[in-house]
C-alpha cells in the first residue's frame, strides 16, 4: 500500500509511508489481541479505534484494487486514482459506521 500511494501522489520519500504502515499494522493487531476482553474504558475505546482501523484498512485494500480494475479502462492523472480511493473507502466506512449506529427492527 505504501508504494501505491507514493505513485498515485507522487511521493519520493516513502520511508515515512513505510513507517506509518508498520504502526497502523501494529496497533491494529496489537488493540485487537491485547484488548479484546479489557473491561476498561480506554481499553474499550482502544480495541473500538483499533477494529474500526482495521476495517478502514481492509477497505482501502479493496477500493484500491477497484481503482486499478479502472485503471485499465479510465486514463486520468494518478493523483485522481488516490483520492477515488481514498473517497470509496471513506463513504463506505461512513455508511457502515452509521448503518451500525442506527439499530431497526423490522
């Protein structure tokens, strides 16, 4: 993901996407395994960020493989590839984020 993105922006110095990746990783899997069962507030919160930025992540992977299925057939400048990537991944985080909010029984 890291040298996707570098393309799509045109970022020549990837070592602090490379960073930034192997600390979002991290945190995912750490919050997730470390505190599935916390019975604390911030332990509660921790493993909620940690969930929903593991979503976001498997989301941008998917919207991404999108966008290069596009690609193939849309030629526009790269930096639009990156921000309709970034943008599925965003309105499809926010309606699962909301459709999780807004509980009906039908």
């Amino acid at each position: 993901m890291p040298n996707r993105f570098s393309w799509y922006f045109g970022i020549e110095n990837r070592t602090l996407l490379y960073i930034a990746s192997v600390g979002i990783t991290l945190f995912m899997f750490g919050g997730i395994i470390i505190l599935s069962n916390s019975m604390s507030t911030i332990g509660s919160i921790l493993y909620s960020m940690a969930a929903i930025t593991l979503g976001a992540m498997l989301y941008l992977l998917l919207s991404t493989l999108v966008v290069d299925l596009f690609q193939l057939f849309i030629k526009v400048e790269l930096k639009y590839y990156g921000i309709a990537s970034l943008s599925i991944t965003l309105i499809i985080l926010s309606y699962g984020m909301w459709n999780a909010s807004n509980l009906r029984i039908i």
